[in-house]
C-alpha cells in the first residue's frame, strides 16, 4: 500500500516509544535530575555532557549543539532514516501496526529502505550460522578450535560460514522474497554475469550496531585455494555499513564498559572473542581500519567519558616495530579522550588471542590489569632509540622526550613526567625543566586568537547553560526575559498544570522575539489545553517552526529543568503567568506615562484625560496582579 503512515498511527507509535530506551542504544544516559537524563552528545564531540533526555516528554536537547527534537528526530539525525523509515523501525520495535493512506504523496525514500538491508543481514546472518555446522565447513571450525573456540563461543558472537558455492546465499535470500536491488544495496550479492556471493568460502563474523542489528561481516580467508589472497574481507560501503563508524564487538561490550567505565580496544576479531571469554567484556576492535576520530566518538558515548569520572581506554599494542608505531599514532590522538589512555602488551608480541591459548583465560586479564600509562610506553620508546653512553645523544633523547612530556594533556602531571624523564636520561632535573618548557613554547603554547573550547570553559551549573544568541538579537539568557523562558518551559513541559489558566496570554507578553515565535507556535497548535491529552503536541509545536533558532529553542524549553525542589501545582504556574502579565502591564504604564509627559493637558485635553484614564486602569489592573501574585505564593 502507498501513500503517507496515518498521522493516528505516528501519534500511537510516539505515546509507545520510550525515548531513553532508544537513545540509550547510542549514549550512556545518567540521571541528571527533575526528571531528565543526560550524556554526551552523539551530534557533536564535547567533554562534559550537555546532552538531555526528558522521557516524560519524549524530548531530547544538546545545549552545546543545539540539536533537539523528538525520539524520530533522533533517529532520523544519528541513523540517516528519513521521518517514514523512523517510524517503521519504532513500529516494528514497539509493536504498533501501520497503516497508510492509499492515496496521495509516498513518503518512502526511493531504493531499498534501511529495514529491509537489515533483515537482510539477520537472514544472512542466521544462514551462515547454520552453515557453520555443514561438513563444508570443517576446516572452518579447526580454525576456531585451533584458537580455543567451542561451539557455544561461535553461537555468541554469531560466527559462521560462507558456502564455497557461490550463489548459495543468494538463493537463500531470493527465497525469502529479498530482491536483486535489496540484495545488492546490502553488500551481501553483486552483479558479475550473473548474481554471485560477496563471501565464498570464509569463516565470517558478524559486524553489528548497538543494538544488535547485523550491517556488515568480516571475513577471513581459511583455503589455501581462496582466489582472494587477502587473509580479511570486509562488507564494502552501503547505506548502513560505515566501517570508520563502527566498532567489533560494541553490541556486547557497550553496557559492561558504561558500567566499568573502562574500554578495551583490541586488533582484532579473534582477540574480541578471547577477551570476553576471559573476562573482559569491555573489548571492541576496529572493522579492517586504523582507529580514528569516528571511533572514539562512537566509544565516548557509552565510556561517559568526561571529567567527573575516572575512565579509561586501554590499547592492545604487539611489542615490535608495528605495534610501537601503532602505539605513537595513538598517542598523536590521545586528546580526543577524556579518560586516562593506557597501553597494555603481551609478552614475547603475543596478541590476546594467542595469550589466551597458550597461558589461559587469567593472563587475558592480567594483561589488562597491569597496563602501563599510553605516555610512559611512547615515552620508553622515544628514549630507547638513543644511545645514552654519548652525551650529544642524551641531549637529543632529552629534546625528544620534552616535546612529548610538553604535549601531555593534564598539566598537573607535567612537572612529574619531567621528573621520570630526567631519571630515564640521566640528567638534572631543572634541566628536564627547562627544556620541557622550551619544547611548550615552541610547539605546544595555546593560541590566543584561537577560540576558547566551549565545553571546558562552560560553567557547569545546576542548570545547562544557553546557546549562543544570534548576533542581531538578545541573549536568550539575559535576566530580563527570565520569566518569558520559565513560563514557555512550563507550558511545553506542564500543559496539564497550565490547562486554560494561560488563556489570558498573548504574543505581546514576551519582548524577545525568539519567545514570541515559541509562543506563536504554541497558540498556533491550539494552546496547552490542547497539549494535555497529546503525547506528541510538543513535536507538533516544534514542527511548525520555520526558523532553525526557535526549533531549537522549543527542544531546549522542553527538556531543561525547572528550578524547583516540588511539584508543578496551581499556585507555581499562577505565580508565573501572573508575573508575565505584571511584566506586561508595567511596559504598557510606562508607555503611556511617557506619551503623558509629552502630551499638552491644555492643548490636547480630550486626549490627555483618557491616557489618564487608561493609565488609572493600568495601575488597578498591576494591582490585582500583584495581589494574586502574593496570594498564589502562600
């Protein structure tokens, strides 16, 4: 059936979903408070967490980046889905049955849509499992075997084979009603002279998102006959496969490294398994790439890796020449964490995996547990590569180490890491100093005209701090809109609380723009009363926003805490809306004073006793503000 999902249906998809439920998938979320969740921005890199989900609301908001929006905003955002395939994936987690208008405008994205590459790959998945158990697949399971890997080891991470046939997954997908294009756009068949298998013949791994949906494989080459020499094959680029965006093993490790706050990145598929095997299921590893900026975002939203908290990325590095220059790439990157970066080795090179075969399941976690400062292993190796016997090469060792020593992230540790490396060279401290300082002012000083990081100079107040203003208009946080913010953030958040108490104001009650626009869109979606009884009226609200600001804005009031230790009852709300239009009457007094003053009593005399006369209601009007202002607060 074509045509758009009934608006009945978004709506019954929207009062199912449980927001922090699906953006727990992609963050670690910690209790922030009045009824909010926080986290680090998956939008965005940042180093204390400025991302808030309110799941009353169904809401989320970034102070630092100012996105926001509703639970298919999010997907739509993080995932790349269009509004329709948002609400199709929600459907099918939640259990809602969509329904579709016959006629007019398909708002389905052309091509195969996301869900049907998806269950692509589950099919797939679930065939090459079965495969895994054939007499073809022999050599397969030696090679686990070999590696310490039962069939129960195979069944938990989802191993399996590829048939050496060459079209036997596409058979196996056509018979399921996957077509050529499905077939195709997933990675998983191509187009030679006829359809033929992208995997023939490997021992393959399933590459899955946070949520445990397979998007990809990895394969490994197990026949001495394989046409392909390369020992590892990886799904190429699609729709939902981003090898740069994605990390081995995160479905199973995500929630042991949120908790551990500790996260352990290994080189390899094989080394995956043999971690979690022994014990630590904090072990990921990059899909056939070096580990990049991509991957560390995707790490940092479930390591919470910020300030408050003492996390930590261990690296798996061999003991050789590779492994060391693996280990000085990593350390170039080491600023894009927060936590403490360490740097764990085997003896004799070994990898987990080999560690695990010949020594057991204890030395994997002994591997771990006596990992060695990232810095201190770079910076062994910087000093080794001199000989100390000669005083000019002492010097040059010293040059060296100074320049990575003036590079540390922490500058408390700096006067005590040019401690270690005046012991490691052999000279005086003071000299260590002085040549630390050196290599900070040649190459390691910030920029003055540089702008300020955002996240580290934010004050982190009980409440998250405003965006930045437009350069035309007021700063939204300025004292003298105050009021204006707390009443919108009431109405979007409390509409049952505000009910027709709000009646009485208008657009003119609210002097910054931005606020007016908010209340516009408010009264333009039928007020609070209409929101009371609609779980999916602040979307709305914020649908009909044209300008990307007060988009923003309308997310931001809808998740920001309200700054009181009670519940929202009729005598907080009262004191608010009555505020705003004591603020209001003020304005309008001081106007017509103003046009008084400036108006002849003589020469205009009709004119002036009826401003008078207005001005007289005005101040009675403040009046009875002012006493239900007092009453309401007892």
């Amino acid at each position: 059936m074509v045509g758009r999902i009934r608006d009945e249906d978004i709506a019954a998809v929207r009062e199912r979903v449980r927001i922090d439920e699906v953006v727990s998938g992609y963050v670690t979320l910690r209790n922030a408070g009045g009824g909010s969740m926080k986290g680090l921005c998956p939008f965005h890199d940042e180093k204390s967490p400025s991302f808030h989900v309110t799941p009353s609301r169904g809401f989320f908001h970034c102070f630092g980046c100012q996105e926001g929006g509703d639970v298919f905003t999010f997907l739509m955002k993080i995932d790349g889905l269009s509004f329709g395939e948002a609400v199709e994936r929600m459907a099918d987690k939640y259990g809602v049955q969509l329904r579709r208008d016959e006629s007019g405008y398909d708002d389905r994205p052309k091509g195969p849509q996301r869900r049907r590459l998806v269950e692509a790959h589950a099919v797939a998945q679930e065939f090459y499992a079965e495969q895994l158990g054939t007499p073809d697949a022999l050599q397969a399971r030696q090679f686990l075997a070999e590696r310490g890997f039962d069939q129960n080891a195979a069944l938990h991470f989802g191993v399996g084979f590829a048939p050496r046939d060459g079209e036997a997954l596409w058979r196996h997908l056509s018979g399921r009603k996957f077509t050529s294009e499905e077939a195709i756009a997933a990675g998983l068949v191509a187009m030679g002279r006829s359809m033929y298998d992208k995997f023939r013949g490997r021992l393959l791994w399933p590459i899955r998102e946070t949520n445990g949906d397979t998007i990809g494989f990895g394969a490994r080459r197990i026949f001495d006959d394989d046409r392909i020499e390369a020992k590892y094959l990886n799904t190429g680029e699609t729709a939902i496969y981003k090898k740069s965006h994605v990390l081995y093993g995160i479905d199973l490790a995500r929630k042991p490294i949120a908790l551990s706050s500790q996260a352990v990145i290994v080189e390899g598929y094989t080394d995956v398994m043999a971690c979690h095997l022994a014990g630590v299921t904090t072990a990921v590893a990059t899909c056939g790439t070096a580990f990049g900026d991509d991957h560390a975002r995707v790490l940092r939203r479930f390591l919470d890796d910020h300030a408050e908290l003492r996390s930590e990325v261990v690296f798996t590095f061999d003991g050789d020449e590779a492994g060391q220059k693996a280990a000085l790439r990593t350390f170039e990157g080491d600023q894009r964490f927060v936590a403490q970066t360490y740097v764990a080795v085997a003896p004799e090179g070994m990898d987990p995996c080999e560690l695990r075969i010949k020594e057991g399941d204890a030395a994997v976690r002994e591997l771990v547990a006596t990992r060695r400062p990232l810095y201190r292993f770079v910076l062994d190796n910087v000093v080794g590569r001199y000989d100390l016997d000669r005083a000019d090469s002492r010097v040059d060792a010293l040059r060296a180490g100074a320049r990575l020593v003036a590079s540390v992230r922490d500058r408390s540790k700096v006067d005590a890491f040019a401690r270690e490396l005046a012991g490691m060279v052999g000279v005086d401290i003071e000299q260590a100093r002085a040549e630390v300082r050196r290599a900070a002012a040649r190459g390691n000083a910030p920029d003055r005209n540089a702008p300020r990081d955002r996240d580290r100079d934010r004050v982190q107040a009980g409440a998250p701090q405003a965006p930045a203003p437009r350069s035309n208009l007021p700063d939204l946080r300025d004292p003298r809109f105050g009021i204006e913010r707390e009443t919108l953030k009431l109405v979007l958040q409390h509409p049952v609380a505000i009910g027709r108490t709000s009646a009485d104001i208008g657009a003119n009650d609210f002097t910054h723009p931005t606020y007016r626009a908010v209340w516009e869109l408010v009264a333009a979606a039928g007020g609070a009363v209409a929101g009371q009884n609609d779980p999916g009226w602040v979307s709305k609200v914020r649908e009909g926003a044209s300008d990307p600001a007060v988009s923003s804005l309308v997310s931001a009031l809808a998740v920001e805490p309200i700054p009181v230790n009670k519940d929202i009852d009729a005598g907080y709300v009262a004191t608010h809306l009555f505020r705003l239009q004591e603020l209001t009457a003020l304005r309008r007094i001081d106007e017509v004073k103003s046009r008084l003053q400036r108006t002849n009593p003589v020469e205009n005399e009709t004119e002036f006793n009826r401003m008078f006369g207005e001005l007289a209601a005005l101040e009675q009007a403040r009046r009875t503000l002012r006493e239900k202002i007092v009453g309401s607060a007892e």
